[in-house]
C-alpha cells in the first residue's frame, strides 16, 4: 500500500490511473444487465401469459387473441429499442444495436 502526498492510503495506484482515463467515458453494460430490459420482459409476460391461460383453457384462441399479442409483443420491442437506442449498452453479436448495426 501507498501513501499520497496528503497521507492519504491507496490500495491500487492503477486504478486511480484507471479512472482518470476513462473520465467522461460511457460505462458500457450488456442490454441483459439492464433493469429496463428486464422489465419489459416480464411486463410483457405478464401481459400475455393470462390471454394465452383463459384461451387454452376455453379452446377458443382466435384470430383478435393473436392481434392482441402481436401489440403488447411490438410494444415490448419498441421499449427494448428505446433502451438500446438510450445508449451506455451493448449487445450480443447475434442481436441489432450501437456496436453490431443491422
């Protein structure tokens, strides 16, 4: 361990270095890290999972519970694309986004 000049106790010089570096560098984390995402999933399960129950169980699935899906299903991907779109993420090398454009 180090001492600064103000007597101050550093236990890893390099990552003061570090830090002085990447100074107003966006922290990059994975779309599967963000809380957003994983809201909108779950939301969007949610949302689904009762349509889906109550039709199975009915055996009246039609044409309108699709429709109705397809929109709670377009409405997650706009808000996974807002998230991607916001910035400080990254995503997988198979998915779209600000490091692998279409």
């Amino acid at each position: 361990m180090q001492s600064s000049p103000l007597s101050i106790p550093i236990e890893n010089p390099a990552s003061i270095v570090n830090a002085q570096a990447n100074i107003g560098q966006p922290v990059l984390k994975s779309i599967f890290a963000s809380k957003t995402f994983w809201g909108v999933i779950f939301t969007a399960v949610a949302a689904i999972a009762p349509i889906l129950g109550e039709k199975i169980d009915a055996h009246t699935f039609q044409a309108k519970d699709v429709a109705q899906i397809v929109v709670i299903l377009c409405g997650a991907a706009s808000a996974i694309i807002g998230r991607v779109d916001a910035g400080s993420v990254y995503t997988p090398k198979c998915l779209p986004g600000p490091n692998n454009p279409f």
